[in-house]
C-alpha cells in the first residue's frame, strides 16, 4: 500500500504541476493581450485628441460666413461709391477745359 500511496501522491503532484503550467500560460496569454489592446487604445486615444484639435474650431464658422456677408455687402458698397467717384474723374478733363457748366450735383 505505501507504494500506491506514494504512486497517488506523485500523480496528484504532476496534475498540479499541469494545471499551475496551464494557468500560468493562460495568465501571460492575457497579459499580451491586455498590452496590444492598452497600445492600440493609447493610439485611438491620440488620434481622437488630433481629430479634436484639427475640428475645434468648426463651430466657429457660422459666425464667419456671417462676418463675410456683412463685409460683402460693405463692399458692394464702397463698389458703388467707387463706380460715382469714378464717372466723376472722368468728366473733369472736360469740366476743366471748359465744358458744359455742370454742377457737381447736377449729373451723377
């Protein structure tokens, strides 16, 4: 009987030496994972951040396409006072070499 015993014993210690064996292959199995997922994590993160720094100031640009029609309109404007300053400067070499009298109001 003390050989069974002995017999018993030793399969019993190689069963746990199996099984710690396995756990401890599973548990660096786990690990590697856990460290490609932590790096690919850390490069979404940094990406998500990029993408938040190149779009921040979208919002933004409702306020300047207004701004841009407001300065469109001022100009069109200064395009007409141009265009009369223009005819203007035009007539004054006949106005100066002694043309019709007109009156500075009288022809636009």
């Amino acid at each position: 009987m003390p050989t069974t015993v002995v017999g018993l014993w030793w399969l019993t210690l190689g069963i746990a030496l199996v099984v710690i064996l396995v756990v401890a292959v599973l548990l660096i199995a786990i690990v590697v994972v856990a460290n490609r997922i932590d790096k690919h994590a850390a490069a979404i993160w940094g990406a998500g951040k990029d993408i938040a720094t190149n779009t921040v100031q979208i919002w933004q640009l409702q306020k300047t396409n207004a701004v841009a029609g407001q300065i469109l309109g001022v100009a069109q404007t200064i395009a007409v006072g141009a265009e009369s300053i223009d005819g203007r400067l035009a007539r004054l070499p006949a106005a100066l070499a002694g043309g019709p009298d007109k009156r500075d109001g009288a022809a636009t």
